[in-house]
C-alpha cells in the first residue's frame, strides 16, 4: 500500500460525528487538514495520542510526539510509520429526541399514591474533550453517528431521569397534577445532574428540555377521584370543628349564667343543665326566654311588679350574654307599653 501524503475530512453531514481515515500507512512529511469545528487523533495501540486542532499540518516528530514515543521515529526523511486517525466533528447537536419507552413510577408526595408518567423532550450534545470520547467510546467502529451516540446514551438518559423524577417530586413537593406547570424546573434539576455523567465521557450536554409529561387517563381519574373525596373530608371536618366550637361556646355562656348566683336566669340555666345533655340547647333557651318574656303578656291585668321583675331578668340575661343589646331594648320597650 502507497504511502499517504495528505489527510483530510470533508463531512457530508453533521449526523457524522466521528470518522475514521480508511488508511494506517503514514509518514513524515504528510499534510494533516483539520477543518472547522473538527479534531483530528492519531491512534495507536488502543491509546488516542497526539491531538490536532482546525488548520493544515505537516507531520514531523516535533508536532507527533507521543506517536514519536511509542514508535521511535527516526528524525529526518519521510519516515514510514502506522497509525489511526480519526476525525471528530465537535459541532454541537441541539435536534436530538428522549422519551420513556415505559411508564416511570413515582410516588405523589401531596397525595402519597403512586403514579405512572410517561415523559418526552428534546437534548443535545457536544463533543468537548476528543481523547477522552474517543477512548471511552469509540473502539472499533469506522464510524460514528449521532444516532449511534444516541442508541448508545439513551439507556443512560432514561435511567438517570427516572431517578431524577422521583427526586424532584420528593424535594420540591410537588403533585403530580402540577408537574405540567413545572416543566421549566424540571428541565434544569436534569439538565444539572445528568450533565455531570456525560462530562466524564468528553461529552458537554448543551441543553436537555421536559416538553410533556402525561398520566395514563385512568389513573388521572383515579387520582382526581381521591382528590375530590379528601377535599370532601376537609371540608366536613371544617364544618365539624365548627360545630363544635359553637356548641362549647354556648355551653361556657349558659355554665357562667347558672354560676350568677341569686339571678332569676342562673337558676333557671342550672335547672336546665341539671336535667341532661338530650335537651336542646336551643329549645332551652328559648323556652326559658319565652317564659320570661310573656308571663305577663297572660294576665289580663297589668302588674307593675311583674314588670319590675322582667326587667330584672332581662337585664341579668343581657349581662350573661344570653341576649343581645338590641333583643333586651326591644322587649323593654314592650313591657314598659303594657304599663
């Protein structure tokens, strides 16, 4: 096999990230061309060596000299020598699709009810450290393709989100009604972690998006079903707790009404509470203010000191809460016109 003079990679596509040069037969004096956003790595023994950048170069032992290490290049002439080359293409790739094959179980922190979610975006990459994909990634292929790249990080991808899903429900207590409202959030807290796996292989993550996530639609009837009966519990305990503040309230108004000791309407209250809870509170009281109110109203002649003592009851109900201001100016103003 002839010996090559000129090196050189003109990409077709942008899809070609990393290519291989069809021949190993090199030599001194040979014209290395690195266009724009590519390397060029020489190759040899399993090890990515000697790296160059965009430009024309001329291969000596001074700009080869881990290849000159290893091969013990003589100085001078054009001596023969055998390595890869392999063009990387550092273009970044922004158009590169993601979606769970499955369902992703997660635990609703809100509700804590475990939900399947299905998710779907976009990412993109770019090779930054060419030595380091190449040694880690790359091994026999003649060539590489971001779909390969693709096949080859997706497990990864999908792996590490799951986790990451979980986590961001769990840290940011967030329902799994309202993730569709946090899709911005969630992008960053992945596009945060996930980068950090894909530097060790040379690759530079430049952008990962959440476009949607989505419920099967039984279980988001199952969740909005369990939504709607704990938002029926609540406001049942609501009406319950309110319930029995009125009633304890009513209870402590008629205990000091029965301890004003002397009073027409504390003994009356004492009676009251003495005969049992199955009484009405209600009934009660009313009751024993219409007993109050209308002895009078039955006698078909007035009585001053019947009117005296009304209003004495009156005013010591007034005083124990049992009425109110407007009640006791009325019934005054009814007893005083029967006068």
């Amino acid at each position: 096999m002839a010996l090559i003079d000129r090196i050189k990679f003109d990409a077709l596509s942008d899809d070609l990230l990393v290519w291989k040069f069809p021949s190993e037969e090199l030599k001194l004096g040979t014209q290395l061309i690195v266009n724009e956003s590519q390397e060029a790595v020489f190759y040899k023994g399993g090890e990515a060596l000697d790296v160059f950048g965009p430009g024309t170069h001329t291969l000596s032992t001074g700009n080869l000299p881990l290849i000159h290490k290893i091969v013990n290049l003589p100085f001078g002439g054009k001596t023969p020598f055998t390595a890869e080359v392999w063009y990387v293409n550092k273009i970044a790739k922004r158009d590169m699709k993601w979606g769970t094959k499955g369902s992703i179980q997660v635990l609703d922190p809100i509700y804590n009810y475990p939900v399947s979610m299905r998710a779907f975006g976009q990412w993109g990459l770019r090779i930054f450290n060419s030595r380091s994909f190449l040694t880690q990634i790359v091994t026999t292929l003649k060539e590489t393709k971001s779909e390969m790249i693709y096949d080859y990080f997706i497990g990864e991808i999908l792996q590490k989100f799951s986790n990451y899903l979980a986590n961001f429900f769990a840290e940011t207590k967030t329902s799994s009604l309202q993730i569709s409202t946090k899709l911005n959030e969630l992008s960053e807290y992945t596009y945060k972690n996930i980068s950090v796996e894909f530097n060790r292989f040379g690759i530079e993550i430049i952008n990962f998006n959440v476009e949607r996530v989505s419920i099967p639609e039984e279980e988001l009837n199952k969740l909005q079903e369990i939504l709607g009966k704990k938002m029926e519990m609540e406001q049942m305990s609501q009406v319950q707790v309110g319930a029995g503040y009125t009633t304890m309230r009513t209870f402590d108004t008629m205990e000091k009404a029965a301890a004003n000791e002397g009073g027409n309407a504390g003994s009356m209250l004492g009676a009251g509470l003495g005969v049992g809870m199955g009484v009405g509170v209600g009934n009660t009281i009313g009751q024993q203010m219409g007993q109050a109110m209308n002895t009078q109203s039955q006698q078909n002649v007035p009585n001053q000191d019947d009117s005296m003592q009304k209003l004495q009851k009156l005013k010591q109900m007034l005083d124990s809460g049992l009425i109110t201001q407007q009640d006791f100016d009325e019934q005054k103003k009814q007893i005083l016109a029967n006068l």
